[in-house]
C-alpha cells in the first residue's frame, strides 16, 4: 500500500467506525464537538501568548519560556502555537511536516493503533488536527526532556493531536506533556499517540493532567519496544480542576527480547468525575518484563476504574501489577481490574491489589508525634500517592515533587 | 504531680486491660515500669495516649493538673505527652525528614539529632519501611528527642536493640530526660516500660512499678526491684503479691 492508499484506507476506515462505542467508560457524541474552527496561530515568543493560558500551563508543571532549557511544542485547541528545537539530537515536526515523508507514514502513522478501535480513534483521524512528533537520532542520549503541552481553551473544541515518537536505536529520550483546559472549558480530547522504542533505546514519558469539570477526555496509546528497549510511563492526574470523564487504556507491546516496561498512574478522583484508567502490556518477547504499578484516591463522589493487564506469550516473561486504591469517603468508589493470562508455562505473573480506608493506626501514629489531623491525613495521602517511577531524570523528579506538594493539600 | 492516675479501668473490644491501676509521677521523675508479657504495660501507654480503641470505663487520668480522661490524642501530645511506641507501623511514602521537618526547629536539629542516633543514613528512608526491631527503636527516640515532651512514656525501648547500639539509646534517653532537651529548661519526667530492666543501667530512674493482670501490684526503689525481678523472674514477684494478699486476708 503507498502513501496515497494508506491514507485513504485510513479514512474510509475511520467514516465507517465513527458509530463504534468503545466498551469502557461512559459514551460521548462526539459530533457536538467537531464544529470548532482553529483560534490560534503559531507564535515566535512564547511571551506573546495570554498569561492566563501560560500560568495555566504552568500549572501542570510545563514551563515553556523559562528558565528550564528543552525543546517544546505547544498545541492550543487545533493549532500548533509554538515549537522549539534546541537539541540537535532530539527532531522535533508537527505531524503536518511529518506527514510529508513516505517512509514516515508507511513506518509510523497508524501502525500500532486501529483507527477503527473506537468513535474516538475514528474521529481523530477524520477530525483532529495537529499533533507532535519527536524522534530521538541513533546512539544519542538527550538528558533534558522534551515539553510537550496540548491545551484546550476553545468551547466545544476537539481536540484530537496524532503525535509520534520514535528512539532510534540505542538513544535515550524524556518526554514529558502536560495536558490541561482552561477552567469550565467544554471540550473533548482524544490525542493519538504512538511510540516506537527501538533496539536498546530508552523512553521515559511523563504526563500531567489537569482538565476543567466539563472536560471529556479519551486519549489512546500504542507503544511497540524491541530488543532491549525500555519505556517507562508514568501518568499523572491529581485532577485539580476536575473533570468530567476520562478513559483510557495505553498498552505496550513488549515485542523485542529483554524489553521492558514500567507503567504507572496515580490519579485522584474528585467532585463527580468518572475515571476509567488502564495500563495494558503484551509480552511477546523473550525475557521481556512489566510493572504495573496504580494508585487512586477517591473523594467527593467520584468514581475510578483502576484496569492493569499483563498478557504473555513469550517464554521467560516476567510481569508484576499492584494496583492500591484509597477511598476517602463514602459516595466516591474504586474498582480494581487486574487481569494476568499466559499461554506458556515458563513465566512469573503476580499481582496485587488492595482497596480500603487509611489506617486509623496511621493516622494515631502521626497524632502521637504532635500532627494535626487534617495534615496527618493530608501527609498519608500524599505518602500514598509516592512511586518511584525509575529513569526519570531529576529535574522531572523535582517538578512532579512540586506538582505533589501543591496538589495534595486539600486532600 | 506531673501525672496523676486513678484507679483507671480500661477495656479494648469488651475485654479488660487495665485494672483499677494507680501510678503517679512527678516533675522532673522517671518511674520504670516492668512486668510480664501481656500484663498491660503498653495498653497503659496507648490508653495515657487516647488511642480511641482503649475505652476508659473508670477512673481518671490528670496531668499538669488538668483531667485528660476523655482529651484527644492531639489535645494530650498539644500538652505535653509524647510515645516512643513499641510496634511502630511502617509508613510507605513518608521519610524520616518528611515527619522530622514537622517537628524540629530547624534542619541543623534534624541533623545532629539523627547523627545523635546513629540514625543519618535512615532519614530520606520510608519510614521503619525495612527496619530492625532495633532500628525502629531509635527511630521511635529520634522523633521524641525532636517532641521535646514534658513526659515522655518510651515503651520497651531497650528491647531488640543489639549491645552496640544500646548505649546509643541509653545516651538518647538520657539527653531526652535532661532539662536541656526542654524550652522551658523545666526537667522532663519519663515512664520507661522495659521487659528485661536494660534501660535501668543507663537511665536514673526514681522508682519502679511492677505490673501484673493489668494492675500494679508493687512498686520501690529501681535498684532494688530490677535485680531482684531480674535474679528472680516474674512469677517471684507475683508469688510476693500473692504471699502479702494472702497475709492482709488473715491479718483482717
């Protein structure tokens, strides 16, 4: 199939799935939001854009003009608003420009994702505009992580970037988005975004999100790691500003031999969201190994869906889930679905999950030692919500530290 | 009298714990506390802590002249209780430096304190996430050196800790019972529940409780009663009780 046929087939595809509902999470018309047009256009300083919007972006801990050196790319509504490359390793296009490359469309547009999965996927394709593509150079390490921020502000807007990824062999590349809307924004998201861990190479990718109460968001997620890649996910949403629904359930395809992955999310459920949050791998390569690793807090009357599923079929595979959920109060809820399944024998497949209330024994602890309640919860929580995402590097530790601190008070 | 307990009966889940138990200690006292397993040694230190699964059925708790029979936790630690607990739970996601920047005045007494304890490479660790008994222990005196309470109750502090690190503790305590570990340079008081007396080599202690069936059935000097309890066992002191019980029947 050329370009030109893979396109096609691509749409024509993707008209014929757009009624597909997808079975996780609660359904959304998608056709109420596809009549917004572009508001923005590419700026060359970042201080031309509105302070609200830059604080806002701020917020979910992505700094753009400031004093942290990385390249960028930043998405508001349909429009590419501002990029910046500053390393000469890491290339960074918006999918437009990269859609011009025969060898890139036919390698990495919709390779690891159906566009016909869902009404989502469908419409993205069809309807989305946008999207970044980063691609880390062959036997290059770029310590400093790339700033990817795909903004809402428009009312009604869906916004549906495509972004690629890619590690050359043995490379190293940090990604970190920050995903947010302006407050009481009424908007869909449904970003595609596709990976493509290579031999050796290393992705770590980091996303903040923080959407308004009115907010729908379905983001969709493929990630393929070969021989001795690595890619380590970790998903954030303290869920500030609440929102109204998320789905999603990214999957990584561990198809090379001693590849590996480290998936976390740490999502906190307030007002009257719904969350419905997976991380899927399938183990096709030898040796290969997983961690899943969630954690949910639930207050007001949200409701979280926690999904992990490790899938082998691959001698030598190890995989471990732990999923822990707290529930603050009654009315909110938590649902755990960790799944392991194997057709060979010689795998470890273990999980763990745990839902409850904090330990009042903690809590006396903490008492004991002249804390006042409110922070003696406030200090569990926050120690709850602590993973350990490996590889990141520090300056990513310190902002996500940050986020936390700010983040978890009220809890 | 810094505290001043009276004939307090105590119940966890319908079951007694404590008997009709008086003790009291004054400014400035340290008192031991001894006796066998079981004997409700640490439900006393939980109960003079509010622990809320402890219900005071009768009698009445003061310190520093105020009844805090029915005072929460927080109200009793704002006045001036503090614990080193026994079995201290894991706490995954708080270090050591998280809990003791809440407590201390300035990260230079975090320092020298965990230095003091031998406790420097534990304080960006979870925790007692993967600690000793012993290492818990020091732990448990780190964060009461940083209280700086007015009575400090240390509940088997010498227990599980190896003979190096002994006199570690032993030095801790000391310095937590001394007046220069107080703003008001008022000398702290102390109740040290020990099982094997240990502690009694390294602390002055004024006198010490015996404590069986969740009362106390003989206090006296330290000196004395530690190595008589310590040569004879428990089941002596018991036999004692016993032996005087008996004596008051027939005297009466």
């Amino acid at each position: 199939m050329n370009m030109g046929e893979k396109i096609e087939f691509l749409n024509n595809r993707a008209k014929m799935s757009l009624q597909n509902r997808c079975p996780y999470g609660p359904d959304v018309d998608v056709s109420s939001y596809i009549k917004s047009e572009n508001s923005f256009k590419e700026v060359e300083d970042i201080g031309l854009l509105p302070e609200n919007v830059v604080e806002r972006i701020k917020s979910v801990g992505i700094d753009l003009g400031g004093s942290i050196k990385s390249s960028s790319y930043l998405q508001i509504d349909h429009s590419l608003v501002y990029k910046r490359k500053l390393y000469p390793n890491v290339e960074i296009l918006s999918l437009d420009e990269a859609l011009n490359d025969k060898y890139f469309v036919e390698n990495y547009f919709w390779n690891l994702i159906d566009v016909g999965q869902d009404k989502f996927t469908a419409a993205a394709q069809l309807y989305g505009k946008g999207g970044y593509v980063i691609i880390s150079k062959e036997n290059s390490i770029t310590e400093s992580p790339v700033q990817a921020c795909l903004f809402i502000k428009g009312t009604e807007v869906f916004q549906a970037p495509h972004n690629i990824v890619v590690a050359e062999p043995n490379s190293v590349l940090h990604v970190v988005t920050g995903c947010a809307a302006m407050p009481e924004t009424v908007g869909l998201h449904a970003g595609i975004t596709e990976f493509y861990v290579k031999k050796n190479s290393t992705v770590t990718f980091t996303m903040i999100h923080d959407w308004s109460r009115a907010a729908h968001v379905r983001p969709r997620t493929a990630v393929v790691v070969e021989d001795g890649g690595t890619f380590i996910n970790n998903y954030i949403n303290l869920n500030v500003s609440g929102l109204n629904s998320l789905q999603s359930y990214p999957i990584v395809y561990l198809k090379g031999e001693n590849s590996r992955t480290f998936m976390s999310s740490i999502i906190v459920g307030r007002s009257n969201s719904y969350i419905d949050l997976g991380s899927a791998v399938k183990a096709t390569g030898k040796n290969s190994s997983a961690e899943i690793i969630s954690r949910a807090v639930s207050t007001d009357s949200s409701k979280i869906v926690s999904r992990a599923r490790i899938s082998s079929e691959a001698s030598g595979v190890k995989g471990h889930i732990e999923c822990r959920g707290l529930i603050l109060n009654d009315g909110s809820g938590i649902w755990t679905v960790p799944e392991l399944d194997s057709i060979v024998k010689d795998v470890e497949l273990t999980h763990e999950a745990a839902v409850g209330k904090l330990s009042e024994e903690l809590i006396f602890y903490l008492l004991t030692k002249g804390i006042e309640r409110d922070e003696a919860v406030s200090m569990l929580v926050r120690g709850f919500l602590e993973v350990r995402v490996p590889s990141l590097p520090t300056l990513i530790e310190k902002q996500i530290k940050i986020l936390m601190e700010s983040s978890t008070k009220f809890l | 009298m810094l505290l001043d307990i009276r004939n307090l009966t105590v119940e966890v889940e319908g079951k007694t714990v404590l008997k009709n138990l008086s003790l009291s200690i004054g400014f400035g006292e340290t008192v031991l506390l001894m006796g066998p397993n079981g004997s409700g040694k640490s439900s006393l230190i939980y109960t003079l802590m509010g622990n809320p699964q402890y219900k005071i059925k009768s009698g009445s708790i003061v310190f520093k002249g105020r009844d805090i029979t029915n005072f929460s936790t927080e109200e009793r630690v704002k006045l001036g209780l503090g614990a080193a607990l026994q079995f201290p739970p894991k706490i995954y996601g708080i270090t050591l430096r998280n809990l003791a920047k809440k407590l201390a005045k300035n990260d230079a007494e975090i320092d020298s304190t965990a230095s003091l304890l031998n406790l420097t490479s534990f304080l960006d660790r979870e925790i007692n996430v993967g600690f000793s008994g012993g290492e818990m222990k020091r732990v448990e005196i780190f964060f009461l050196l940083l209280q700086k309470p007015s009575l400090a109750l240390l509940d088997e502090p010498d227990s599980g800790v190896d003979i190096e690190n002994m006199t570690v503790v032993g030095k801790a305590i000391g310095k937590l019972l001394s007046d220069s570990n107080n703003t008001a340079m008022k000398k702290p008081s102390g109740l040290i529940v020990t099982h094997l007396g240990h502690i009694s080599r390294y602390v002055l202690t004024h006198r010490t409780y015996i404590m069986q069936n969740g009362a106390i059935i003989c206090y006296g000097p330290t000196e004395n009663l530690v190595n008589d309890v310590l040569k004879h066992g428990f089941d002596w002191c018991i036999k004692c009780y016993d032996d005087r019980l008996s004596c008051k029947q027939v005297g009466e």
